[in-house]
C-alpha cells in the first residue's frame, strides 16, 4: 500500500518553479494536490472581491494543467488544521509539502499543522518559493532588520545570487483515488448580484501560462522603455505582473533569472526589491494592515470621517481629473497605475484627511494585485507613517502630477471624460489643514 503525499498549494498557483511539488515528486509517492479555502483559521485576513474572482480562474487553471500532467485538484474549504488532519487520516498520507508563507497569522497557522503532523509521524517538509531572500536572512550589521529600502536592496543584492528556477515537472503522478473534492463553482468566488466583473475579464488572463506570456512579452516589448516610461500611467510600459506575482502563477526567481542581465533592467528588478522590502517589513511587523509602524503618528487628529466624500473618492466623483482617472480604472480593472496609487491616496489621506486604513480596506477589495505585504507598506509609504515613507509634508498636488506625467491628458480622458470637473475641496486649502494637523505627530514624543 502506497502513503501518498499531499501537496499543500496556497500562493504558489504554478508547476514551475515550485520546490514543494518539486520534493512531493521526488518523495515517490503517489500525489494529492490541495487547495484550502480557510475563511476560518484566527486572523487570516478575508480576501477582497477583486481576489476572489482572480483565485476562482487561478484554481481553474490551475486544475487543467495538473489534470494534464496526471494528478487532480482537490479542493476544501475550512480551518487549514481541521482540513490537513482529516485528509491525512482518510488518504493515509505519510507526507505533506507546501511552499512558506510570511504573514503573521499564516505563519501561526503552519507552524501549528507543522508540529500536530509531525507529532503523528507525518513527513512535512516546507520551501523557500515566493521570495528572493527568506526575510530573515537579510539583516544589518547589528542583527538587525531593515527600516530603509536602499540600504535593504543593497544588502540583497550583495547576497548569493538567487537561486535558477526550477523547471516545470513533464508528469505528476497523481493518486489513483484522489479524495473527494468540492466543486469550484460552490465556493461562489465569483461575483453573481450584480456581476461586477465584466472589466476585470476585459482586462486580465489569470493563471500560469498567460504569466508567463506576460513576463516574455514585456521583456520584449517594453523592458527597454520601462525607466523613462514607467511613471506615464497611459504609456503601458510596465509589466503588469502585480496579480501574477501576488497568486504565485509565476515565481520571482523566474522573473528574476529572465530580466537579469538584460541591458536597462536595474530599474525593473529594484521594483521586485520593493514587493521583497514590502514583505520583509511585513515579517518584521504582521500587523502592517492595522497600527501605524512609526508610533508617533498615532496622534494624528484625523478630523471625524464625512462619508460622502470617501464615497466620491471611491467613485471617482472628487472632481479632481487624476484622481477620479485612477478610482475609475481601479472599479473598472481590478488595476491602477503606480503613479496614480500614489496620487489617489495622497489625496485621500491628506486633501480628504481621511486615515490611511479605509483607503487600504478599498483598495484590498477592487485590485486584482491587493496582497498583505504591498497594500498596507505602501498606503503607509504615502502617509508618512511607514518604513522608508515619503515624508508626510510631501503632499502630492495632483494637477502638476497631471500636467507632467499625463500632459496630452489621454490617461484623464480614458477613465475620466465623463466625471465631475469642480473639485470637492480645495487642494491648497486642505493642503494647509493637512499640514497643520502633521504638527501633532510632530509633538509627540
Ligand atoms: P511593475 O512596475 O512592472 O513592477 C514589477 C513588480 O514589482 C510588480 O508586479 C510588483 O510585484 C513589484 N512592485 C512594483 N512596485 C512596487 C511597490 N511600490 N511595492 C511593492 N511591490 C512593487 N502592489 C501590489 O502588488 N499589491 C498591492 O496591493 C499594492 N498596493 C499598493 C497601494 C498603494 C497605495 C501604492 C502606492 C502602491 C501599491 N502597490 C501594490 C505597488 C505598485 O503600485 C504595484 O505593484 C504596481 O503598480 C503593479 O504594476 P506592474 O506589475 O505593472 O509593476
């Protein structure tokens, strides 16, 4: 009688470049590849609407390529522990593998399957695939972590170089008898009443081989103008593999290892840097989503909320061109260029004084790309309160952003021909108000 081995997927949607699957094949044992829906496991944090449609067409994609190479999907929905346990007992698996995870609650979730197993005599076994440096492997003279990007980029790049990919497997010996599964369709992932995602289809191919389409396209096409162009929200010129990325359908080390090398592609490959210091503070801070990483700037007076204007900021009905672009491509897409993130939330947290988090808690339900790491370092990034933030005087004044990086306008008049033309407040007004309000973080002690 053969034990199978259960291969434990979770943000690493891929065949290649996947070192678990990679060892469960290795291990010889006949394959049971998992997916856990877990709405249930202490502070996990809920996946917004935009990620659930991007995982129902990941997971669907994801089922075809393992069914073609000869294993099955199967799909379970609950507490990760309870889940693992059962299937463990019932397929009398001798071994399980998965690829780690960095979030605080996930990793307490791990740790916790991690010891109960072993405890049973189980074999797990859990690999380095979603980051370029283990978090903790990069650290300051002292020991420490890092607080500062380039300092941060620099240590990284002085380390070994990361390591080849791997290739993807030609056979996946499934088990014979796979456990039952749910139906994909009955986690209802995908928006019904109303059907919101029409652009999202428009826009987006999840999964793994239209991935790798993209990462070749791109470093083709675009690599060459990315530096001088990748600030210009309707030039296209940057690569769009956010959602990609954040689901694991390709690996970094895969992106890594295709652009490094390439003439012009420094620029590029220190904005992985940034998704890698994203994580790293995330590691170093698991509640990045919720407190302020400089403390000092929980004594910022946010005046109370008027939730008319965070509605016309969601709409993109502020009355302020750029901004209502962005809202509008975000609703529409899943997506918003970096450029106009930066605009949107400068103004929302400093125009609007309206506090960081709702506007991270919107865009963790609309993007595509929304991921634990990224969202909350770079809301905080723009609020000043963050690692590395832009400082908070810096307030980014969304007509001259306008005029220097959409000066034909045709980004505006893509998303937002039809919006409001008189602004909501004043941006030199509450520019002032916003900057008075700083000099109670400046105060604190
Ligand atoms: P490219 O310019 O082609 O960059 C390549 C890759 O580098 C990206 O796919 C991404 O993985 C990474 N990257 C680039 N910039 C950053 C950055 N500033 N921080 C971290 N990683 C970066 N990115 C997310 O992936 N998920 C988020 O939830 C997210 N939320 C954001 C919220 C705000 C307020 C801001 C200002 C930025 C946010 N970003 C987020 C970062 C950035 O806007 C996107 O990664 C980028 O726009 C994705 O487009 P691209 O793949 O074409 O990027």
């Amino acid at each position: 009688m053969s034990s199978p081995s259960i291969v434990w997927f979770r943000d690493d949607l891929r065949l290649a470049d996947n070192p678990a699957l990679r060892a469960a094949i290795e291990h010889g044992e006949p394959i049971i590849a998992l997916f856990v829906l877990d709405e249930e496991s202490e502070g996990l944090r809920p996946l917004g609407g935009a990620a659930r449609w991007w995982l129902h067409h990941s997971l669907a994609s994801l089922a075809e390529r393992l069914h073609d190479k000869g294993a099955t999907l199967v799909l379970k929905r609950g507490a990760a522990a309870g889940v693992l346990r059962e299937l463990v007992t019932d397929a009398g698996a001798g071994a399980v593998f998965w690829n780690r995870r960095y979030g605080g609650p996930e990793r307490a979730v791990d740790a916790g399957i991690k010891s109960a197993l072993r405890a049973e005599g189980v074999t797990v076994a859990s690999f380095a695939a979603s980051l370029l440096h283990e978090p903790w492997t990069v650290t300051t003279g002292s020991g420490t972590h890092y607080s500062v990007f380039t300092p941060f980029w620099r240590a990284c790049l002085a380390l070994p170089a990361p390591r080849a990919p791997l290739p993807e497997p030609r056979e996946i010996p499934g088990a014979p008898r796979p456990p039952a599964s749910d139906a994909l369709d009955d986690w209802a992932l995908l928006p019904t009443t109303p059907d919101w995602a029409a652009g999202l289809r428009e826009t987006w191919e999840p999964g793994e081989p239209a991935a790798r389409r993209r990462v070749k396209e791109f470093l083709e096409n675009d690599l060459p103008g990315y530096d001088s162009a990748r600030d210009e929200p309707s030039a296209g010129a940057t690569s769009l593999l956010s959602p990609h990325l954040r689901w694991g359908e390709i690996s970094p080390f895969t992106v890594w290892h295709e652009a490094v090398g390439v003439d012009g592609a420094g620029g590029f490959l220190s904005e992985l840097g940034w998704r890698e210091f994203a994580w790293h503070t995330l590691y170093h801070f698991p509640d990045l989503a919720a407190k302020n990483l400089r403390p000092e700037f929980d004594a910022f007076p946010w005046p109370p909320l008027d939730p008319s204007q965070l509605d016309a900021w969601h709409h993109g009905e502020t009355g302020v061109p750029l901004v209502d672009a962005g809202m509008r491509e975000l609703w529409h897409t899943g997506y918003m260029h970096n450029r106009v993130r930066m605009v949107t939330a400068s103004f929302l947290i400093k125009n609007l004084l309206v506090d960081w988090r709702l506007g991270e808690e919107w865009f963790w339900d609309t993007l595509v790309d929304a991921d634990e790491a990224s969202n909350p370092f770079n809301w905080q990034w723009v609020a000043g309160s963050g690692a590395d933030a832009a400082p908070y005087f810096r307030v980014f004044n969304p007509e001259l952003q306008a005029k220097k990086f959409d000066p034909q306008g045709v980004y505006i008049s893509r998303w937002a021909s039809k919006a409001p033309t008189e602004p909501i407040v004043d941006l030199a007004e509450t520019r002032k108000a916003a900057l008075a309000a700083y000099d109670a973080v400046k105060r604190a002690p």
